[in-house]
C-alpha cells in the first residue's frame, strides 16, 4: 500500500507527542493536587510538521509539569483562552493547513487569499492579550496574516515576505537581556523575514545579518494591554529547531512570559 506524505507526517507526530506524554510520569502538580499551569501549542502547516515544534516547544513545560495541549488541526478551543496561562502559535495564516492533510492528492486548494481562521478567531489572540494573556509567536506564528489583524497589532509587526534560505548570523542586540542570559551569537541556515515593524513600539532583542539580505530583526517583546508577547523567528528546520542557542532562546521568551 503506497504511503503518502500527509500519512508519514501524522504518524511521525503521533509518535512523538505520545512519547513526550509517557515520558512525563506524574508530576510534583499531580501528586500534591495543586493546579498545574496550562499551554495551548497551536502548531504546523504545511512547511513545518508538527513534531518538531511540539517537542521543543511544548516538551520542556510538559517535563516541568504543566498541562500542555497541542492543536494541529481546525480543533481550537477559541472560546477558552482564558483557561491557558500561554498561548503558542507557530503556524502561519495561510490556508496550508487543508493543504497539509491534501497536498498528496489535490495542492489546489491552496488559495493564498485565504486564512485557516475567521477574523474573528484571529481577534480572540489579540483579546487573550489584552485581558492579561501570554503568548509566544515562534517563526511563522505571525507570517501571512492579515494586515491589521488580530495577529499582526499583538505582534506590533506584519509579515511581507521571506527571501530564500541562506546562513544568517545571529546575535543578541543588547535589550531585554533576561531573554538572551546564555545565549551567545551563532549561524543557522535559516529564513530572515521582511517585516513591517515599528521597533519604537518593542524591544528587538535578537537580529541577524547576512551577506544576501542584510540586517533583519528576528526576536522581539512587549507587553500589550495587560499581557506579553514574545516573537522568535529562527526555526524553519528541525535542525534549527535543535540549535543550543535557539533552545536556549525558546526556554528564556518562555519563562519572562510566565514569570
């Protein structure tokens, strides 16, 4: 029986999410019977599969403790944001996730004007935010929505476009040092987002340079309404997923957003 891509992927995610989980065990939260923290991972599309997001996104809070929900499909529990202490968005707006589960057998019904969610499911991240939410937009989780969006205002930045992979150099730029603590300049073979950005209005803490492209930003933070937001680009690959300093990064925009 032939296999298709689509078929490989959810198994591959499958197994993984299930080994984070047994992995686990019980945590001290369980056992004392105190209530443990909760994170919604919306994850994956039809560039980025999900178990590498998952692993290293959702995988460290579950072996902390926390009670980690991970969405890769339709299935978001738009009405219940407020029963999650982070939200974590890594698929872009694009609609790729029909695409994801059918671009074996039908890549037309890509249609790049249209969005996997509602304008006003886009609205419940900015309203999550404002009413004192955390949420952590990793690489694409801001790329390909609507400009003026709910997305775009919490991310204080729109996506335009990416240029081809190239090795970017990346390095901290000296603001927002708690969520750089460890983390020393490195190179990834990577994407360097064009964004439209006010940086007056956040703290870049992270940019990159190439000889192809330029400067670009590529980690950023504010606080919005009563809520945060931290923004980290780097991690198109699973091997840019796994780069020490890139976890690193991850685990430094997670904990200044729970704190």
């Amino acid at each position: 029986m032939h296999t298709t891509r689509r078929q490989l992927l959810h198994t591959a995610a499958a197994s993984s999410l299930g080994a984070l989980a047994a992995g686990s065990g019980r945590s001290a939260d369980q056992q004392t019977g105190a209530r443990k923290r909760r994170v919604l991972a919306i994850l994956g599309d039809a560039y980025h599969a999900v178990a590498p997001l998952d692993a290293a996104l959702a995988g460290r809070l579950r072996k902390a403790g926390w009670e980690a929900v991970t969405i890769m499909d339709y299935a978001v529990p738009w009405e219940d944001f407020s029963q999650f202490d982070l939200i974590i968005l890594s698929r872009e707006g694009r609609e790729y996730v029909t695409f994801y589960r059918e671009r074996d057998t039908n890549p037309a019904v890509n249609r790049r004007d249209a969005c996997w969610l509602t304008p006003a499911q886009e609205q419940k991240f900015e309203e999550y935010v404002k009413a004192g939410g955390r949420l952590f937009l990793y690489h694409d989780g801001f790329g390909n929505y609507p400009k003026g969006g709910g997305v775009s205002r919490v991310a204080r930045a729109w996506f335009i476009r990416h240029p081809a992979i190239v090795n970017i150099e990346v390095k901290p730029t000296g603001k927002m040092g708690e969520l750089t603590e460890g983390v020393t300049p490195f190179t990834v073979a990577d994407e360097e987002y064009e964004v439209e950005m006010d940086e007056s209005q956040t703290s870049v803490f992270m940019e990159s340079h190439s000889a192809e492209h330029g400067r670009a930003a590529q980690g950023w933070a504010h606080s919005y309404g009563k809520g945060k937001v931290g923004v980290f680009v780097p991690g198109h690959s699973p091997a840019t997923i796994a780069h020490p300093m890139v976890r690193r990064t991850v685990q430094n925009i997670t904990e200044w957003l729970t704190r």
